[in-house]
C-alpha cells in the first residue's frame, strides 16, 4: 500500500475529525437545550455533562483499544465503530430523557476512543521522521478544521431547534466506504508481537500524558462556559455563539499547519512552554474584556496555543513508544486527551459558586503562565536532556 497516495491521506484525516467533532458540535445547543430539561432533577448540570461526557468513555475505551490493537491489528475494529458512531451520536435528535441522551453520547465516546486510537497509530505506522512530524501537524489542523465547520454548522442548526445539531454525527457513515477501500493493515502491527520481546516506553512518556490531560481541563472549560458567558454579556444568538467556538479551531488549525516547521525550530518542551503562554493570554482575555471582540482575542490565543501543543504531545509519544507497545502508547495518550476534557467541568466549574467567572479566567490566566515558565526553564537548565529535547 502506498501511504502517500491522497485517498490513504484523506481518509485518515477525515475519521481523526469525528473526533473533536464529537465533543463541541453540540456546544452552541447548551442554552437551549437546558431550558428543555430546567425542571428535571440536576437538569442544568446533566445538560452541561452531556458536552463532556463522552470524554470519560474515550478515555475509558481508549486505553483498551490500544491494547487491543497491538494483538489483533489496527483495522478489525474500524468499521462498528463508525456505524455505532453515528447510531449514539443522534440519540439527542431522537431520544426525550436526559439520561438516554447521556448513554447515547456514552456509546459516542466508545466509539471515538477506539477510531482516534487507531487513526493516531496509523499516522505512526505510515509515517517516519519528518514526514510523521508533518503529517501530525496536518492531522490536528483538519481535526481544527472539521470542527469549525461542525461546529458553526452547529450553531445555525442550533437556530433551528436543539435536537437538530445532533443529527451531523450522521457524517461517519460516509466515511465508512473510504476505510474499507484505502486503509491496509500494516504488516509490522501484526506480526511484531511474535518476533519481538516486551519492550517499555521512556518514564518521561508520563509527563505527555499528564501535560495532556492538564491542557484539556483547562482549555474544555471553554467551550462548556464560553455560550452561557456570551449570553451574559447580551450575545443572544446561537449563530454568533457557534462562530466564536468554531474560531479557537481555525486558528488552532493555523498554528497545526506550521507546526513541522516550528518543531525545526524548538523542543518539545519549548513548543509546550510556548502553548502555555498562549492559553495563558487567552484566558486573560476573557478575564479583562466583556465583549465579543474580546472574547474572539481570546479564542485566538487559545486555538494558536492548541494547535500547537496537541501535535507537539503526539510526536512525542510516537517518537518515544516502541513499535510493539505502540498502539497501547497512543491508547493511553488519548485517554488522557480525553479523561481532561470530561473532569474539566467538575473540576473547574464549582469554583464558580465562589468567583465569578472573569476571576476564574484570571486565576486559569495565571496558573498557565508559570506553568509556561517552568517548561521553558526546565529547558534552559537542560537543553540536551535526552528523549525530551
């Protein structure tokens, strides 16, 4: 099989995009949607978890595909997983309690964990070296895009009724042809796990996976607060809702696109300390403005900042996971991916019962400054430190 052919490219990269098309599609529907179940027992909290809760289902799943995968091959479980994809993403077009809803976006989360497992490690066993390196930023740059349209299509259907959104998860269907036609199982994936002794990852491998999951509690808050704090400040379209949602993925898919180039330039641990900084102004933003143009800034620097720490966590991980454990690497750097994305609410949203909003965000603000700092002297200190230049 050639790798390179645009049909193999294509298909990899639109599957990748069910995946965050599959936790903020919906975002611009919150509002709504929660004044359906207002007078249901926690309501408003069951709506706010169902943007979420798919994540903890990724991160459950995820962790077990990838082992999964290392003994059977990459491709056997591709194909449910799209189908089912689509029947658990719909459930809120179809289904009237909020807790079917929430076993509905549970099988959405299943299915995300085992595609984003296997398309991640796909990337890994195609690619090598710069062409990996390029390829990964070009993954999270059309996983950026998707969302952007997803999501702004999200908040003109929102427009139209709050089920409506729900329905787009129907995109994984079309899908389904293209990986049984251009996706080959590598032939290394299957046979290594005979020719080749247990092998273990560099410790350094945990501190991706916390890093990881620490940029989503924090970054997921965004689009979980975000709608209700535009609505606060007069913002009363659902459209306008969308579009600033969907901006944090376009310039997140700016930053992916140059982000080969920028991996010339600087370490892994310099590109994290730069994301940082990022998410840092972002939250700022939002902290010291109380307008949409300030709310756009911010959306700003945080895609700027995603888009480059995510691909930044995957070439790590695949540069440093052996082949033989490869597909249990990646499992486990998207259940930490994901586990963030779920604990984000109730982590970050019952200091809301204490501090307002713009003080959350400051205090966000500040907390990833230092952490931006300490990654950028941690490489002063150590420039040549091994497996984590």
């Amino acid at each position: 099989m050639n790798s390179e052919t645009w049909q193999v490219k294509a298909t990899i990269l639109l599957v990748s995009s069910l995946t965050i098309m599959s936790m903020i599609t919906i975002s611009a529907s919150l509002p709504d949607m929660t004044k359906t179940f207002e007078l249901q027992p926690n309501g408003a909290a069951l709506v706010k978890l169902s943007l979420s809760f798919p994540g903890l289902f990724i991160a459950l799943s995820a962790i077990i595909a990838g082992i999964i995968i290392d003994k059977i091959g990459r491709l056997k479980l591709l194909g449910a997983a799209l189908i089912f994809y689509a029947i658990g993403g719909t459930s809120g077009y179809y289904l009237n309690d909020i807790y079917l809803i929430l076993a509905g976006r549970a099988l959405l989360g299943i299915c995300v964990g085992i595609t984003m497992t296997i398309v991640t490690t796909l990337v890994a066993d195609y690619y090598q070296g710069k062409a990996r390196q390029k390829f990964a930023g070009l993954q999270i740059a059309v996983m950026s895009i998707g969302g952007i349209i997803f999501i702004t299509l999200g908040g003109v259907l929102a427009d139209i009724g709050w089920r409506v959104p729900f329905l787009l998860y129907l995109f994984s269907l079309l899908l389904l042809p293209a990986t049984y036609l251009f996706l080959k199982e590598p032939v290394t994936s299957v046979n290594v796990q005979k020719i080749s002794e247990p092998k273990k990852s560099p410790a350094i491998i945990w501190l991706v996976f916390g890093n990881v999951m620490l940029i989503w509690i924090i970054f997921f808050i965004i689009p979980v607060q975000i709608p209700f704090y535009l609505k606060s400040i007069g913002i009363e379209k659902n459209s306008l809702i969308g579009i600033a949602v969907a901006s944090a993925t376009f310039f997140s898919a700016i930053s992916s696109f140059s982000f080969s180039r920028i991996k010339d330039m600087f370490g892994f641990r310099q590109i994290f300390g730069i994301g940082y900084i990022l998410l840092a102004l972002a939250f700022l933003s939002f902290a010291f403005g109380n307008s949409y143009s300030m709310v756009l800034l911010g959306m700003l620097f945080g895609g700027l900042g995603m888009g480059l720490m995510i691909p930044n966590a995957n070439v790590w991980v695949m540069q440093l996971a052996p082949l033989e454990i490869r597909g249990r690497e990646i499992g486990r750097l998207t259940t930490f991916w994901f586990m963030g994305q779920f604990l984000s609410p109730i982590v970050l949203l019952p200091f809301l019962d204490y501090f307002t909003q713009a003080q959350l965000f400051y205090g966000l603000g500040i907390i990833l400054f230092v952490v931006g700092f300490l990654f950028i002297l941690w490489y002063w200190s150590q420039p040549s430190l091994k497996s984590a230049n």
